[in-house]
C-alpha cells in the first residue's frame, strides 16, 4: 500500500520512524524498511533506508553489530541506544506539537 502524502513526509519523519521501530528490539535493515511499510508507508528503498542508519550509527542514535547468516551472508543487526532513547522521546514531543499545530 502506497502511502497518499509526499514522499519528503515520509523523508523527513524516517528519524523517528526508525527509532520508534528499533525501541521494540533489535532489527537489520531490510525488517526495519518491512515493518515501516507495514504501518502504510510507502516501501523505502535501500537508497533511502541504509544512509538513513547509517546517519543514526554516526550520531550514536543505534549501535549495530554483525549477526552470522543461515546459509546466506551475514548482515547488520541495528539497536537503539540510550541517546536514541532519549531523541525518540525528544523527536516524538516535538512531533506531536507540530501534528497539533498543523492539524
């Protein structure tokens, strides 16, 4: 299911998406794209998903670690971190402000 907002909505708001995501557990890339559009946002693309990780690693938003594969390559596992915590709760309090204000 394609999501009916523009696609910079969804650009802007991934931060948050990916922390709220990873408060429930540790999660590689290609769960974290499935589970955001399982919420009905439009499917990420890698392009658009891994930088964004990445982003959130170099800040120390989600530490990552390498899980072995099962007959397959092994692949990235992300967690959030405290300081990730600590945005989730930041970004999401700024979000609702601005959802009421817009709304």
């Amino acid at each position: 299911m394609n999501s009916p907002e523009p696609s910079s909505w969804q650009r802007a708001v991934l931060p948050l998406l990916l922390l709220q995501e990873l408060s429930t557990g540790p999660a590689h890339g290609y769960a974290l794209g499935r589970a955001i559009a399982e919420r009905g946002f439009a499917p990420l693309k890698g392009a658009t998903l891994y930088p964004a990780l990445a982003r959130l690693e170099e800040s120390g938003l989600v530490s990552t670690h390498w899980e072995q594969g099962e007959g397959g390559p092994g692949r990235k596992v992300y967690e959030i971190s405290s300081a990730g915590r600590r945005e989730l709760e930041s970004l999401s309090a700024a979000w609702a402000t601005f959802a009421a204000r817009v709304g």
